[in-house]
C-alpha cells in the first residue's frame, strides 16, 4: 500500500511564496511521474505542473513561477510556488504514478492541502 500525504499550504499574501510538500510511503520501488494539481470551488481539477523521464511540463498560468521538484531519496516531492497570485488559490493534490515493490504500476493520490492567496 502506498500514501501520498501533501503539506505546506497556507493563507498567504499576493507575492509571497510557498513550498509544498507531498510525502510518498509504503511499498515504494520507484516513482515514475509525479503532477500537481489544484481545484478550485466548482471546477475540475487542473494539472498545473508535472514531471517524468520525458521532461517537466507547467500550465502556462504558472510558468516561470513555480518549480516542481523531488527528492529521491526520501520518497518526496515540492512544489515551489513564487510570486502568488490570488488566482493560484485553490486545494493542491499531488498525484503520482508508482512502481511498487511487487512490480506493479499504480495511480496514487494525495488529499490535498489548501492554498488561499489574499490580495
């Protein structure tokens, strides 16, 4: 069984940053594609940065402002989010595909953590 479990969100300020945090445990043997997503009240949710071997892809509201990342050796990934905008408020989820240790590949998601940007 493998869990994903986001941290970081916050109430913050227009132009403030936040890093986000999402934790992979369980019977991991290799992370192979790793995305963020963020939903707003009403609305799908929207893939806003992800990452695998074919490369690192952002929405283009978020070009150039946020970075994804990870951090093989603990199972965890980040989301760096610079310059907020109160646009960018919305619940993150990470989402990951994973190879687990009896060679199976799977989709995981995290719960979510709440990003509220105030103007």
């Amino acid at each position: 069984q493998v869990q994903l479990v986001e941290s970081g969100g916050d109430f913050v300020q227009a132009g403030d940053s936040l890093r986000l945090s999402c934790a992979a445990s369980g019977s991991i043997a290799q992370i192979n594609v790793i995305n963020w997503y963020r939903q707003t009240p009403g609305q799908q949710r929207e893939l806003v940065a992800g990452t695998s071997s074919g490369g690192t892809e952002y929405a283009a509201a978020v070009k150039g402002r946020f970075t994804i990342s990870r951090d093989n050796a603990k199972n965890t990934f980040y989301l760096q989010m610079n310059s907020l905008k109160p646009d960018d408020t919305g619940v993150y989820f990470c989402n990951a595909n994973i190879r687990s240790t009896n060679n199976h590949d799977e989709e995981y998601w995290g719960t979510g953590t709440l990003v509220t940007v105030s103007s």
